[in-house]
C-alpha cells in the first residue's frame, strides 16, 4: 500500500479483495440488521411475538459489528484468489485472447472456447472456498447474534457469556459451532446459485457494453483510458445483479435457512435430520418457507449493498492505484 499526496493506492489485488470484502460486509450487515432480526423471529419455535416481535430489533448487533468485516474479508479474499488462479489457468490453456478483465485486473469473462459450464463451474469452486473460510468467524457470530435476536438474552455479550460460562475447552468451540454444518449446507448452496449468477450477469453487461479494442486502437495503436473503461462494470449494474441473483438464491435455500436457525436456537443439541423431521411433524411443510418474504427482500436488498459496495470499493481501490 503506497500514498500519494491525499490518495491511497493498493497495489495487491489479495489486499484489494480484503479490504473490499471487509466494507461490503460492514455495510450490508448494519444496514440490514432489523430485517435480519425479524427473520429470525419468525423462524424461531416460540414464535414471532414471543421472540420479541418488532422490539429491540438491533439486539444482538454487538457481534456482527465485531465479525461482519473479517468474516466478508476472509470470505472475498479466497473467493477471488481461487477465482483468479482458475480462470488465468483456463486462459493459458485457452488460444482465444478474448477475456475480458476487471478493473481489478481480474477475469470476468472466460475465453470463448471455455464451455460456460466450465466457467460456472469455476465460480461455483471459488464461491465454496469462500464460504468455508468465511463460516470460520461467520458460524460464531451467528450462534451469538440469533440468541439475543430471539430474546434469549438482553444483549450478544450477554449471550457470549452465557456460552463462555455454560461451556468449557473443546464443548465450548463445540458451542460456537452449533449448526456449522447445517450452515455449511445452507451456504454453499446459496452461494453456488448467487455467485454464476451474478459473475454469468456481470459477463454479459460487460460483453454487452464493451467495444472491441480493434476498433478504438489510435494511429499508434495504443488505447485510451477512457475507452478500455468500456470493459469495466460499474458499482450500480454490479449491485442490481447481485440483487437478482440473491433473490432467487434465497429464495430456493429457504428451508435450509430455517432449519439452521431452529438448530442455532435449540436449548439442547439434536441433528440436523431429527430437527427436519420434529419441523415437519409439529409445523408441516410450510413451516420450512417461514419467513421467506423477510429473507428474500433481506438478500435481495443485501445482494445489492453486498456486491455493489465491493465493486465500489474494488474500482476505487483500482483506480486510485493507476492513478499513482
């Protein structure tokens, strides 16, 4: 990292995708914290208004204000590593020049010859790689977060402290862990629709709107500056994509999504198929899309703070760095 009079330039695209990674998700997870806090509440087993209905609905924001940056950073950093190293890989092996790079310096289209499915396959990879690392600080804050949301405990120290107390050496990580699996299962399914989704829409903005270099190359052959920004995909087409793609994502993990909560807020631990099927025998199927109105507007609106914000941030990052 370097400066320059009054600008930063960040010259490490890891470090890019860190700090990025930590604004997205600082801004996404305060600014969607009560939508967050209702969802809950209705998925929780004693009900909406018993949970504390629309009371307190910042309860329990003490834990994401403390995880939500590192759990995204972790989470950006090992997705657009993996990324980059796959996709380079399959343009080196590609003799089709015709990817297309980010302003990060990142590929958003995969050669011509690369079969879409391989390129979807890249960004599935490269999403489970990052939700595995983000879950690492992720799954605790959750565990936390959930309890004061559903009035277990006046605040998310409170409940840290009940966990610290109750729980010693390995059954208190074992605590902090409660559901890690079921939110494994839950993300890496939502992740592996939202990411080649929102990656498969990004390419076609930026095929759509690009112009062939061939044809802006002045009497020098060179290209200008403003004209290769023709292949860069601003923060607000990033944002709506990432919306969309949230949207259907969340959508479809619905069930998985509460089946993680009720497992998170269950006073004793059980597995995940004995939680599915007590779910099933007392509340019937359609208790597995409670609140699936609050948590597709949540990740639809989040899609698009989440991955519109580290756009922002990851252009400006960039172009602070040319600018140096």
């Amino acid at each position: 990292m370097s400066k320059d009079g009054s600008r930063w330039s960040v010259e490490s695209p890891w470090v890019r995708s860190l700090l990025a990674g930590a604004v997205a998700g600082t801004c996404t997870d305060i600014s969607l914290y009560p939508l967050d806090t209702l969802k809950t509440r209705l998925q929780a087993k004693e009900g909406f208004f018993r949970s504390g209905g629309f009371r307190n609905i910042y309860r329990g924001i003490g834990a994401v204000v403390a995880g939500s940056a590192p759990s995204a950073a972790l989470f950006f950093v090992t997705y657009d590593t993996t990324k980059r190293v796959l996709l380079d890989y399959a343009a080196s092996t590609s003799s089709d020049p015709s990817s297309t790079r980010s302003a990060t310096g990142e590929l958003i289209t995969a050669p011509r010859n690369v079969d879409p499915k391989t390129a979807a396959a890249i960004h599935m990879v490269a999403g489970s790689f990052g939700e595995i690392a983000g879950c690492v600080i992720r799954v605790p804050v959750e565990v936390v977060k959930q309890r004061a949301q559903a009035n277990q405990h006046p605040s998310s120290f409170s409940s840290l402290m009940h966990i610290v107390r109750s729980n010693n050496g390995l059954a208190f990580v074992r605590e902090m862990y409660r559901g890690g699996g079921i939110t494994l299962l839950r993300e890496l399914p939502f992740t592996m629709i939202q990411f080649p989704l929102w990656e498969a829409l990004k390419a076609w903005h930026v095929t759509r709107m690009s112009t062939p270099v061939s044809s802006i190359e002045d009497k020098n052959g060179s290209v200008s500056e403003s004209l290769r920004k023709a292949d860069t995909i601003g923060a607000i087409p990033s944002a709506l994509y990432g919306s969309a793609a949230g949207a259907v994502a969340a959508g479809l993990t619905t069930p998985l999504d509460v089946l993680k909560t009720r497992l998170m807020l269950s006073k004793e631990r059980v597995g995940a198929l004995h939680m599915f099927s007590t779910i099933l025998k007392e509340s019937g199927p359609r208790a597995l899309f409670a609140g699936i109105g609050p948590r597709v507007m949540w990740i639809s609106i989040g899609g698009a703070i989440f991955l519109g914000s580290y756009q922002w941030a990851s252009n400006e990052m960039e172009s602070r760095r040319s600018v140096h």
